[in-house]
C-alpha cells in the first residue's frame, strides 16, 4: 500500500509517548506516527504514480496543522476496533486531500467527505478504554507542514519526498 503521509512533529510524538501507559490494553500500538494525506493502493508503475501526484501538487502551499485532542473510531471501515488517534485540524491538509482524490479518486468510506485527519494511536482494544482516552486533555500542538512523504506501507518507509514552497 502507497500513501502521501505528512510527517508529525517530536512534540506529536511526545504526546504519544505521554498517552503510552494509557494504550497498553490495545492489542497494536503505533510506534511510528504519521498524518496520513491519501491512500493510493498497490500502484503498478511507482514512479508514474509519483510524478502525477507531484504534478497534481505542483503548487501547493505550506500549510498548518494542529493536533488538538485525543478521539476514536468505534467502527472504522476497516480493520479491527476501535482505533485510537490524536484529532488533526488543517484546513490546507484538506485542500491538498481534495486536490488528489480529484486526480486520483477516494477510497470509499476513508477519503472525500468521510475523510478524517488524524494521528492513529492504537488499535483493539476496549471501547471503555478508548472513551477514557478520549476525555483526556492534551495540550494542542501547532506545526507547519513544508514537505510530505511517499510512503511504502509493505516496507514501512519513506521512499521520496516533496517539496511544499
């Protein structure tokens, strides 16, 4: 699976680590987070896929994006339940999401409208323990996102990056 994700902050990944001891009755624990911008599958031609995508953002901005509490999918529209994340607000991030499923399409039920930023915590565990999880407090984390990454889910790696002027 290919994907655009932007990278997250250290102060993302503090926050993550603060909320560790509280996700240890989740049978998967991230270990790497990231802000997932979109999904494109198995692409059979890599690098054609990344110069249409690049072309596709050739003139996109830096843009903000803020992490600014804890929330969860009770039911999401695949994979194990529930899931975990740090909420992401980012109006640019949308506006670059957008740009791309118009290019490429939306994975049903994930992207388009049903399309939810956030930084994905944990998975399966108990619905009690993520609604607790989700009360708590974090102090909101503002960052500016100035590059994003291609991404190889079956190697777990960065394989480029681009540039946002």
């Amino acid at each position: 699976m290919f994907s655009i994700n932007a990278p997250v902050p250290g102060r993302v990944a503090r926050i993550a680590s603060d909320l560790h001891p509280s996700l240890v009755g989740f049978d998967r624990i991230r270990e790497h987070h990231s802000l997932l911008v979109k999904r494109f599958g198995d692409p059979d031609h890599v690098a054609s896929l990344q110069h249409e995508a690049r072309r596709a953002m050739n003139d996109a901005p830096a843009f903000e994006a803020a992490v600014t509490g804890v929330d969860y999918f009770s039911d999401p529209p695949e994979g194990s339940a529930p899931v975990v994340y740090l909420t992401v607000e980012s109006p640019g991030l949308r506006q670059i999401h957008d740009r791309l499923v118009e290019r490429f399409g939306a994975v049903d039920m994930l992207e388009g409208d049903d399309y939810t930023p956030h930084v994905t915590l944990a998975r399966d565990g108990s619905e009690a323990d993520a609604r607790r999880l989700a009360e708590r407090e974090i102090e909101p984390v503002t960052w500016t996102v100035s590059e994003l990454q291609f991404w190889d889910g079956t190697y777990g790696e960065s394989v480029s990056t681009v540039s946002l002027p």
